[in-house]
C-alpha cells in the first residue's frame, strides 16, 4: 500500500466548537475504537457498504487514498480489494459534524463491493410497511453477481459472523 503512517495524527478533542466547527480532524472512536463508515459509488451514488475503521485504518485510508477497514469478523486491518482485485480507490472522505462517522466516495477496480460477489453489499430489499405476521421475505435487486466467490477467494470460510 505505500508509505503507511506508525501512528495516526489525529487531534486531541478539546470542545464541541472545535469537533463542529473547526478545522481538525479529531474522530470519536466508539467503545470499541471504531468508526462506521459508509461507502457509496462515487458516480452514482449507490450505496456499496457498511464498513468500519479504526485509527490505524482511517490513517492509512488518509495515507494511501485507497479504502483500508477493520474487519470485526476476522479482527484485523482489511484493505478492500487487495486479494479480490475489487479495490475501492477513495475520491472523497466526509466525516459527520461530531466526528464520529465517515462517508467515502469511491470508485471501485472491477466493479463490485460485496465479498458475496455482487456489486453492493445491499443488494436485497426488505418489505416495509406491512403487519408484524407478514411475510419478510427479501427481495433481490441485483440479479447478477459481477464476479464467482469461490473462483477469487477459494473455498475460504465466509468471514460473515453468524
């Protein structure tokens, strides 16, 4: 990935005028020393993921302008794309008024975002506005996936918790 940063520059949070208003980048890390990030197409708009960072990956983001997450599943730093080939290459990172979630704009090598092998990770619905004893059954609104798992990641185990 390049020159990676040993420990992220981040500043200290000293006032809510500072976190809102000013010009520092002073993330608040949650009980975990996560950030949520939400990461859409940068042409588009759609929604691709749901990710997370910690300091080390926000830096590294920052640093190398290509998305880097941390991977809660397998506990580690995750650099989307560097095994499947699907690397999200940041055009815009937006952090919210009180610090503590990330949107990046991104345009993706290869077209896709999911480790399932669709183009988003959101690619069912879920029926709304109906009675609690109605049918919840998803909707796909990706008909095709734009590449096979198993021929990217082998027959790994799927890294989604249960």
């Amino acid at each position: 990935m390049g020159a990676e940063p040993t420990e992220p520059a981040f500043a200290r949070r000293t006032s809510v005028e500072q976190v809102e208003e000013g010009r520092e980048l002073a993330p608040r890390f949650d009980e975990h020393g996560l950030l949520p990030v939400v990461t859409t197409d940068a042409d588009s708009g759609e929604v691709l993921m749901l990710g997370y960072m910690n300091a080390e990956a926000l830096a590294r983001t920052i640093a190398v302008g290509e998305a880097v997450y941390w991977s809660r599943s397998r506990q580690c730093l995750w650099h989307k794309g560097a095994t499947s080939g699907l690397i999200q290459r940041v055009v815009e990172m937006r952090i919210d008024d009180d610090q503590d979630a990330l949107w990046l704009r991104v345009r993706i090598e290869g077209g896709a975002s999911c480790h399932v092998g669709y183009r988003s990770c959101f690619y069912r619905t879920v029926p709304v506005g109906a009675p609690p004893s109605a049918d919840l059954t998803l909707r796909f609104v990706e008909a095709e996936k734009v590449f096979d798992p198993k021929a990217v990641y082998g027959d790994a185990p799927n890294p989604t918790r249960l």
